[in-house]
C-alpha cells in the first residue's frame, strides 16, 4: 500500500488512476451544494456522494447522487461509505454559532459526538477527511489583530468549543493514527444561491438580498465590528485545493485562510454603489457579544506558504458579483 506523501499507512487516493469517490456530510447546508458541483466537476458526477438528514428538492435528486445520512448513527454512515465505496469524507454536518447557543445539547451531539462517528469511520476506512473550522474556534484571550494560525484558543460559544475539539481531535488522530485529517478555519463566507443558518456573519449576506429586493437592512452587530470574510467560490476553492495538497506540504493540519475584513459600515458603502438609496438600522443583539471575541483579522500566511492559498475576489469584486448572481437568478 502506497503512502500518501511521506504519511506512512495512509493509503493513496488513486489506487488505479480511479478518480476519489467522495462523501459529503450535511450537504444541504450553505457550502455542501456549491462544493458538490465542484467536485463533480473534476472527478464525475456518480463519484461525489451529497447526504443530509433534509428531504432535498428535485434539482439536489436531479443533480446526482443523493443519501440520507445521519451523522449520529454510526451503522448509516458505515453503510454508506461500503456501498459507495468512499474514498475522502468531507463533513459539513454542524449546528452554527448562533444557533448553537440556542440549543447547546444538541449542538454537543451533532458537532461533537457526529465528530466523534466521522473520525473514527475515517479510521476505520482509511478515508482522507475533511473538517471545517472557523474564526469562532477563537476567543476574547486570543489576538484579535490579526490572529495567527497557532495561538491562544478559549472561544466562548459551544460551537467554537466544538471546532476547538475536532482540530485537536482530527490533529490527534493524524499523528497517533496516520489519519489523513485535513482542516481549514473558514471566516464569514458570503454566497448568493445558498443562506447560511444561524451564524454570527449572517448580516453580511441578508445585505445582498435586501438591497437587490429594495428592503431596509437592519443590522445585529455595531457599523464598526470587524470580522474576516470570503466570498464563497474562494473558500470552495481553498477547500478543493486543501483536500488535494501533497501531504509533504502540509507542515501542519489546520490552517487559517482568508480573503479580505471589513465591518458592517464598510460593506454597506460598498453595497451603496450598487444601491445608493438602500436604508439601513444598527439593532445589536446577542450575536455582537459572539463578534466581539471573534478576530477581526484573519493572518493566513501559513495556507498562502505552505500550499500557495490566494484569494481571488476582496470586498468590491465580491459586490459585482453578488449583486449579478442575484439579478441572474431573480430574471
Ligand atoms: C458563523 O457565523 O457561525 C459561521 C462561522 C464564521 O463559522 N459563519
């Protein structure tokens, strides 16, 4: 069995010259549909697997292959990695920051114990697996300006302790058993055709739709909170070239990467070239208190030495953009 850059015991995920057969876990979220068709783009539609509890609409189905999985049932997801013959597992399934905050045990068993099944399925099945992190797995004791990849982490949400817990766990799991682990900190990530749920960078969406549908925006953080963001087809990108960096690369397994920051005032200004009459409110609620520990500057040297990350779109790119998708989808 062939090592996977210098990884002893990690098998090589082209066996055959066979393209990867992929599994994606709470694929109906905000980047589980964009990342599908990525990939199915590369490697063929029948290879790249989208599951989800959801009941999905006629496009998902139409699109290629689709299965219920449920994360919290271990025997689901070994079925499912048998039957299709799984090769990389990237896992979306997770409850966001703000919401977590609304259900705390539930976000245990689905960030944490969900963890705990796609990791040691991994194991078992000798998958490449891919786990998000987030700028929530900092807290109010971490460096704000900017915050580097290895620093102080005591955020203060279970989602952040969550996140904490599987970059840890995913690094473990690397080192004690040559697990493939692989993991990105993604900031706020901005997207036209998906809404995210339940996050603290929410805002930085509703702003497109109810510019482009002439609504007032009232906005849940202060004009000046700064927070790191990503236009989505850069963090699908990064996330594509992560999953396939040689392993010698990699000189560790979580990295932080980044496009640009800005703060509610900025990005309403921005959107005012577009839609100069757009009305908007400061109404603070409890998501200012989860910004307020978040980094408002992401450093992702690492990602940009180590396996070359660059961002393509900064705030104005990501307006022009934004704004076309959205007249394109609304004609
Ligand atoms: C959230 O706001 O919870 C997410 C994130 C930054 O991880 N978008």
């Amino acid at each position: 069995m062939a090592a996977a850059g210098g990884v002893v015991g990690v098998r090589h995920y082209h066996p055959n010259g066979d393209p990867p057969r992929i599994l994606i876990t709470g694929s109906l979220g905000q980047l589980g549909t964009g990342l599908a068709k990525l990939l199915r783009e590369k490697y063929g539609t029948k290879n790249v697997i989208m599951s989800d509890i959801v009941k999905p609409t006629k496009d998902i189905v139409n699109s290629g292959p689709y299965v219920f999985a449920d994360i919290l049932d271990f025997k689901c997801l070994q079925e499912i990695v048998v039957t299709y013959r799984i090769d990389w597992l990237v896992h979306f399934s997770a409850l966001l920051s703000a919401i977590g905050e609304q259900n705390v045990p539930l976000a245990i068993r689905v960030n944490i114990e969900g963890l705990h099944n796609v990791m040691e399925l991994s194991k078992q099945y000798n998958l490449r697996v891919f786990v998000p992190s987030t700028i929530g797995a900092f807290g109010p004791t971490s460096p704000r300006n900017p915050t580097p990849n290895i620093t102080i982490q005591r955020p203060r949400t279970i989602y952040g302790v969550s996140k904490v817990h599987g970059e840890l766990l995913g690094e473990y799991y690397h080192h004690r058993f040559g697990l493939d682990f692989r993991c990105l900190r993604f900031p706020g990530v901005i997207s036209s055709d998906t809404q995210p749920g339940g996050g603290t960078t929410d805002y930085a969406v509703q702003i497109f739709h109810d510019a482009m549908e002439g609504r007032e925006f009232e906005c849940y953080l202060r004009p000046t909170t700064r927070l790191p963001m990503m236009y989505i087809d850069d963090c699908l990108r990064s996330l594509w070239e992560m999953l396939v960096a040689p392993s010698e690369k990699l000189r560790q397994r979580t990295y932080n990467v980044t496009a640009m920051s800005f703060t509610p005032e900025e990005v309403v200004a921005a959107v005012r070239q577009h839609f100069p009459d757009l009305h908007v409110t400061y109404r603070p609620d409890s998501r200012q208190n989860i910004a307020d520990t978040w980094p408002e500057v992401f450093d992702d040297s690492e990602a940009r030495r180590d396996w070359g990350w660059q961002h393509h779109y900064d705030l104005k790119a990501m307006c022009t953009i934004m704004f076309d998708n959205l007249r394109r989808q609304n004609q």
